[in-house]
C-alpha cells in the first residue's frame, strides 16, 4: 500500500511569462541591446530628449517586466501606462515604426529564448509598436 501525501492548497503556482523567461535579467539584457541600435539610429534618437538614453532605458525595462509578470515597480512610479498618449507628441510613422521593430528583433533573436517565448513576445511587440502610429506620413 503506497502513501499518499497531500499537497497543501496553493503551493502549486505556474510560472508567469517573466520568470519562464529568466526574469529581471532577460528583460534588461533585451531592452540595453535595443537601445544599443536606438542610439545609433538618425530617424529614432532624436524621438529620445534625454541626453542619455539610460532614463528611456529603464522606463521601458520596467514596463516590460510588469507587462509579463515581474514587479508592478513601473506602475508604482509612474501610474498607468497609458502608451498611446504618453507617444502622442512624437511623429510615429510605418517607417518609424519599422525601425523600432528591426531594432527589437535584434535584440529579441540575441535573447535565445525558447521558439514559443520568443513568439509570444514578438507577437506582443509587433502589436504594441503597430498600435503606436499616430502618422500616416
């Protein structure tokens, strides 16, 4: 007769997206390489009117990991997302747009992630930069 033990209600949790994914760390290694190629980008670097792109940096960091489970830090600092509007006052075009992305998938294929992870974030990240065009020109 084998023993069954018990196991206490609520200690199995499911892995949100953020820590399936290796965490803080990912996601600023994600966002630092990003920002690496928006440094050096004619048509993006002026949409960024920090002197240094470190404040940038960490807003979108800290967006992210909230978005996909981590800590609500972004929030907390800087209320509601609210992305459309906080983009408003810069020209966001398809070609900006494109260029957003492509420096995005540099970083996301640079991640390594697993196929369904990187998915998920790819989708989520070319939806997110499609609803910021408020430019058709």
């Amino acid at each position: 007769m084998g023993c069954v033990t018990e196991i206490p209600r609520g200690t199995l949790q499911q892995q949100t997206f953020f820590e399936s994914v290796g965490g803080e760390a990912t996601f600023r290694r994600l966002v630092h390489r990003f920002y690496e190629g928006v440094a050096q980008d004619s048509l993006l670097r002026p949409m960024y009117p920090e002197e240094d792109l470190g404040p940038a940096e960490e807003r979108l960091t800290l967006f992210l990991m909230q978005y996909w489970g981590g800590p609500r830090t972004y929030s907390e600092e800087r209320g509601h997302p609210r992305l459309r509007m906080r983009h408003m006052p810069f020209h966001v075009d398809r070609v900006a747009h494109d260029a957003w992305l492509g420096h995005m998938r540099t970083a996301v294929d640079e991640l390594g992630l697993a196929p369904e992870y990187e998915r998920q974030l790819w989708d989520y990240l070319v939806y997110a930069a499609g609803s910021l065009i408020n430019s058709t020109d």
